[in-house]
C-alpha cells in the first residue's frame, strides 16, 4: 500500500485538475460555479485515490496495466482543455485560442457532412435554437470529435508499439478487470473478445445515437442552455470520450484475449515438450 500510495495522490491531483480546468481557464466564471467545480473535483479525487491505493479495486479497469488508463486521461484531458480554450476565444482572444478556434473551423469543414456524427450533433439542440447555437456547437463538436479520433489512433498505436499488456510483467486479470469474473459463463477467450466487439460497437454508433436519444426523449436542449460554456464543454465532452473510451477498451480486450491465447498455446507446447522428455 505504501509503493501505491504516492501514484494514488499524483492520480488524484490530476482527476481533480481535469474537474477545475473549464472553471480555470474560461473568464468570467461565477463565485457559486468554481466552487460546484471544486466539490466534484474534490469527490472524483478522493475516489480516484481510493481506488488506486486500495487492493482490490471496484471500477477502474486496467489500474495495473500502464499506459492504458494514462492514453484516456490524456484523451480526456486534451479534449476538455481545447474545447475550454475554444470558448475562451470569444470572450478573451489571443493567438493560442485563435488558432484553436481555426482548427474547429477547419475540423467543421472536413467533418460536417451528411449523416456525420458532427451533423447528426445539431440533433443535440431543440429544433427552434438559433443558427449562432447550432454554428457554435458544430465547431465544438468537429474539435473534439477529431481529438477523439486522432487519441484513438494514438493509443492503439502506442499499445502495439509497446507490446501492450505483457510488458515483461505478469497481467492480474482480477485486479485490471475487475468487473470481469474470468470463471464464469463460457471460454474466457470468448467472453472477451464478445465484449471487446460490444465496446468496439458502442464506439462506433454512439456519437450517432446519442443525439438521437438526446432529441427523442428531451426534445433537444435549448440553445442558450447548451451553449453556456461550461454546460458545452462537457456535454460535447461526453459525447466525444465516451465512444473513444469505449473503442479503446474494445482493442485492448482483443490485446488480453490474444495474450490468454499465447499463454495457453505455450502452456500446451510446455506441457508436450515435458511429457517427451520423459
């Protein structure tokens, strides 16, 4: 518990960063909205420590087995930080959120076509907001949909690169999955490559589905509501990590279920080669 503990604290620091950033960089931001920000921060902290300093995690996948989790805070991290300065160039400008807004614009053109998850992301608004609501989360959208898409790319990249999950240690699937019972239902081999094809679903169709949902059962948020800044950032957030997080838990669910495959075989040719020798 003590080896853990310092990573638990520098884990927990970072969760609670990532909660305040909007609150930090935007200007303007009431008394009344840092101080909500600083109490999920401090909850999403204590609980990330909690589990990282604990034996037996409840929630976190893959807490054992870097540079996973690290490649989605990344993606999460860099997510709301450039949706925060894409905000921040209306009220407060400079040549960072400028250039940020240009990238937005520029991801706006080359993703903004029909049927696209950045088209089917004006679903997100009620039918009656204003063409600058639906201009301003288009950009916001095409942003973080391109972040999303270019930290997948990265990570699968980089777990590849780096032979991910072997890594020259053993791979604990009780304390990285832990709400995964690799003694139930079928072949352990099975149950994780139906799940790695489920995430990998999820990750593809849900930035198509949520709007959908969003716009059948609410009717779509009215446009002042959602294009608040912090309200955009995280809702746009949300709908861009959520399938990216998803999609990479897919791969790296293939990536264990070819290493429980690569066990066994070596297990299997040592046990042949054993009751040859004897």
């Amino acid at each position: 518990m003590v080896s853990r503990l310092p990573g638990a604290i520098i884990r927990a620091i970072g969760v609670m960063a990532l909660a305040v950033l909007p609150s930090v960089v935007l200007p303007g931001v009431t008394a009344d909205a840092k101080q909500m920000a600083a109490l999920v921060a401090l909850f999403a902290g204590l609980m990330t420590f909690v589990e990282y300093n604990s034996d037996a995690p409840s929630l976190i996948e893959f807490r054992d087995a870097p540079p996973f989790n690290r490649i989605r805070f990344g993606l999460l991290f860099a997510m709301v930080l450039l949706l925060s300065l894409l905000q921040c160039d209306a009220a407060a400008p400079s040549a960072l959120t400028a250039l940020i807004a240009a990238l937005a614009a520029l991801f706006a053109q080359l993703l903004d076509f029909a049927y696209s998850p950045v088209r089917l992301a004006a679903l997100l608004l009620a039918p009656d907001a204003t063409e600058v609501a639906a201009q301003t989360l288009r950009q916001a959208a095409a942003l973080a949909y391109a972040t999303a898409l270019a930290g997948i790319a990265f990570g699968v990249a980089l777990l590849h690169a780096s032979g991910w999950p072997w890594r020259g240690q053993a791979f604990n699937v009780w304390v990285n999955l832990p709400t995964f019972d690799p003694t139930a239902g079928t072949d352990v081999i099975l149950r994780l490559q139906r799940d790695a094809a489920i995430n990998l679903a999820l990750g593809i169709f849900l930035p198509f589905l949520i709007p959908a949902a969003v716009r059948l059962l609410l009717g779509g948020f009215e446009g002042e509501a959602l294009t608040a800044a912090q309200t955009l950032i995280w809702t746009v957030t949300a709908w861009a990590f959520l399938p990216a997080s998803l999609a990479l838990r897919g791969v790296a669910m293939l990536r264990v279920a070819q290493m429980v495959r690569q066990k066994r075989r070596a297990s299997a040719q040592a046990f042949d080669a054993g009751l040859l020798a004897a």
